[in-house]
C-alpha cells in the first residue's frame, strides 16, 4: 500500500560459505539477523529442496554445527556466528543486553539450576562458560548416580542370583 503508514525494509545478504578449516572471515557486522536459530548453517542450494534438506532434526543440527546431509555444504553455523557477534559486541550482544537477557531469565530451557553460578556475570563470554560449567558440573554428578545405580543394582541381583542357585 503505497499510502500506509508501515514499511517493511528486507535485506538479503549473501556471504561466501565459510572455509572448511579455519575461518578467518565475518559476515557482516552490524545488523540484526531476525531468523529464528535453526535456520543457520543453510546455504541457498538447500532453498531448492527445503522440504527435506531444511525439515528437523536436520535443520537444528546443521544450525548448531553438528551434522549436515549428505551432498550439502555448511553454511555459517548459529555458534559461530553468535560467538564472532560477542567477541565483537554486536547488536544484541553487549553487556547491557546481557544483563537484560539474564534479568528476563537467560535460557528458559535451561533450567535455572545449570544458569545460576553464571547469573553474575559482567561479559557473554563469562556468562557462557558460567552456563557450560553449571552444566558439565551437573552431568558429572548424574553420570556419578548412574554409574553407582548401576554397580548396586548388579551387585544386588548378583547377591540374590547366588543365595537362590547355591539352595
């Protein structure tokens, strides 16, 4: 409607595939990238069969750097462009956007258990290790439980197997 009040501004970037190795370029700096978190890591040759190649889980994987299709390239991955945007302070990625993010509860599919020594925090890169450590901390002590579950469930039945075969 050329007489409205709201105009939609759409901007298209293209940026070279990121190199297999060791990457040394950006893309561009500066903008806000509005597409939701698993739409990273595509390239424009998976826009010719989204139905498939674009579709969960492959769409979430290949975003977060995991595992892409058979026959497909990486694009820029969700963690990769996230970290270049906190090394650089980027939009959406300075301190006094970190504080909001942590104000309006960080993750919210993290429980706030795993967040909490990391709710301090005065830069992105401390926050994130803060959340990687509340979470390795918490896997160790289930995967402690487990293991030890695991010993005296065997060590029981064993008991058991030998006190009913020894009769």
């Amino acid at each position: 409607d050329p007489h409205g009040k709201h105009r939609v501004l759409f901007i298209l970037t293209f940026a070279p595939r990121p190199n297999d190795r060791a990457e040394s370029r950006m893309i561009g700096q500066g903008g806000s990238y509005s597409i939701r978190w698993d739409m990273w890591g595509h390239t424009l040759s998976d826009l010719a069969d989204a139905s498939w190649k674009m579709a969960q889980p492959w769409a979430a994987l290949k975003a977060m750097g995991i595992f892409k299709l058979p026959g497909t390239n990486w694009g820029w991955d969700y963690p990769a462009v996230v970290s270049m945007r906190i090394q650089n302070e980027d939009v959406g990625f300075t301190e006094d956007e970190l504080d909001e993010f942590i104000e309006n509860g960080g993750f919210g599919w993290l429980p706030s258990f795993l967040t909490e020594e990391a709710s301090d925090a005065e830069e992105w890169v401390e926050y994130l290790v803060g959340c990687v450590d509340g979470i390795k901390s918490f896997l160790v002590k289930a995967n402690k439980v487990a293991v030890l579950s695991y010993f005296g469930v065997a060590t029981v039945l064993s008991i058991l197997q030998f006190l009913f075969t020894s009769r």
